[in-house]
C-alpha cells in the first residue's frame, strides 16, 4: 500500500508540473511573431528582416515577420498593441511614432509598449530622379529658389521623414510641395517611376537605384560622409546643422513578462555584437546602436520631449 501510494503522489505532482505556468528557462517555448508595420522594400522591412534571420540562434526561437502597414505605421503598431502581452508579438518603432502622437495622428503613444532595445540608427538621404536638371545639392537649390513651388519631395506625411524635409527647406530657403507616400519603399518607387522629382530615402531602399542611375544621392544627414557613399555631402558639409537619421528598436504590448522581456533584451544584446549581423546591417546603409530597455525608454522620453516641440512644422 506504501508503495501504490508513493507512486500516486509521484503521478500527481508530475501532473501538477504539467499545467504549471511556463517559467523563464521555458520562454520562448513557440516563435516570436515580428509585426514591422511598414510595407516591404523600406528600411524598416528591410533592417527588421536582418534581425529576425540572424536572431534564432541567441533567443531559441523563430522569428516570422508579418508587414502590417499603413498611417504612417500606426495600423501596424495599434493591431500589436492589441495583441496579448505575453511575450510572442513584438513590433518596431522608430522617430515616426512619436511624431504621429504628437501631431495628432494617432492617440497611441510609445508608453503603450514595453521598451525592449533599440538597435539601428540610419542615416536619412535627400534623393533625387536621375532625370533633374541638378545632380548636386548647390545645383537643387540654385534650381528650387529660381523656380519656388513647382518641385515634389515624396514624404511620410506628418511623420519624421516629412518633418527632416522641412528642415531641409528651412535650411535652405527652399519651398517645395509635399507629397504623401506610406514607407519609405513606396515613395522611392514612385520617385523611380518618374511620379516625384524628390525623396527622402536611405540606402537600404535607394543606394541599388542610385548605382544603376535611376536616383541621385544629393546629401546626406549623417554627421560625416559614410563608407557606402563616399562621394555625398554631409548636410553639415553643405552649411546646414543638420543630423537626420532614424533610429529603430523593439518593444512588446504592454505588461508582457518580465522573463519575456530580459530574454529577449539579452538575445537582442547578444545579436548586436555578432560579427555577421553587424556586417550585414552596414551593409544595408545603418549602424548597429544597441540600447538595453532601461536606455531606450530613457531615449524615448528625452526624444518625445523634443518631436513635440517641432510638431508644429508638420502637423496637418
């Protein structure tokens, strides 16, 4: 009777074990589903899709990307916000979210997510059609100021790269007409396609047009020239104070796990100084900047802090 009973008690605490919560050494126990809400070809697409090929082997789990995009990433970012905090969705921000919130385009807000790091910064370009009669920034704006209103600049409206053109046109006396596009893909497509005489790209999106003579680098907003363009001007070169680059990291829905969370920091941490990773995030025109969660919420909050204050030169 001994016996029967001990091995009952056996069976019991193993059943217990079985429909106990999953612990942190569990997580993640099924992959990791990666809303990047942007369309396919941008930087985002693009930067993200290297993250989630390369970040198998730190986390233990799959990471399959789903394109949600439209609003200027809001739709994508308002579905993961909706999404159980249970640590298996995680979405991308960047500069473009804060600049919805604070020219009213969406009520959802950076802090309705869980920081988990930042990872990119890339630098923004001033693109131009292959077509212009300007190859260079002294030859646009000779060209813009003798001829004010008539060329386009593709943008996110109401987002950052619509606010780094008006500081373009600032600094430069520029007047320009703004025209809307969803991701930075899209807009340098339609640049391409001969719908826009200008854009505010990146090399992830632009540089293959730029190297078979469709586009044109004009300028860069790096602070000094990059190794995949030697050849552009710095903004700041050119006499304009200007850092354009966009920066991108990872957050979950709000009130995910706390093991959820630091796993996924510390495969992140780990990914950001793997050597492969890093060449091939330079490879698609950014720079690796890891910030763990307790830096890129303190980022975020100084950042918000600044996009409010020039939401006024972009709100619609």
């Amino acid at each position: 009777m001994t016996l029967f009973l001990r091995t009952l008690a056996g069976i019991g605490l193993a059943v217990v074990a079985l429909i106990q919560p999953a612990t942190a050494q569990d997580y993640p126990s099924k992959p990791v589903e990666f809303i990047v809400p942007w369309g396919p070809g941008g930087g985002s697409d693009t930067l993200m899709r290297i993250v989630a090929n390369n970040v198998t082997p730190f986390l233990g789990a799959e990471m399959p990307v789903i394109n949600i995009p439209g609003v200027g990433g809001t739709v994508g970012l308002t579905e993961a916000s909706r999404r159980a905090a249970d640590g298996y969705t995680i979405s991308q921000v960047h500069e473009g979210l804060l600049a919805a919130t604070a020219t009213g385009l969406t009520e959802l807000s950076w802090s309705d997510f869980d920081p988990i790091a930042l990872l990119t910064a890339s630098p923004q370009y001033l693109v131009a059609a292959g077509d212009q009669p300007f190859d260079t920034m002294e030859g646009l704006v000779d060209y813009a100021q003798a001829n004010p209103g008539e060329l386009t600049i593709g943008v996110t409206l109401g987002g950052v790269p619509h606010l780094h053109a008006a500081m373009i046109a600032e600094a430069f006396e520029l007047d320009w007409r703004y025209v809307g596009y969803e991701g930075t893909g899209e807009r340098v497509r339609a640049l391409v396609g001969g719908n826009l005489d200008l854009a505010i790209g990146d090399i992830s999106s632009s540089l293959q047009f730029v190297e078979n003579g469709d586009l044109v680098f004009l300028a860069t907003g790096s602070t000094e020239r990059l190794e995949q363009t030697p050849d552009v001007p710095t903004f700041m070169e050119l006499g304009a104070d200007l850092d354009l680059s966009i920066t991108r990291g990872i957050v979950m829905p709000k009130g995910a796990p706390e093991d959820a969370q630091a796993t996924l920091e510390a495969a992140l941490s780990e990914l950001s100084e793997d050597g492969a990773f890093i060449e091939q995030i330079n490879n698609a025109g950014a720079d690796v900047a890891f910030r763990g969660r307790e830096a890129y919420t303190a980022y975020l909050s100084n950042l918000a802090g600044t996009v409010e204050r020039l939401a006024a030169v972009i709100a619609p």
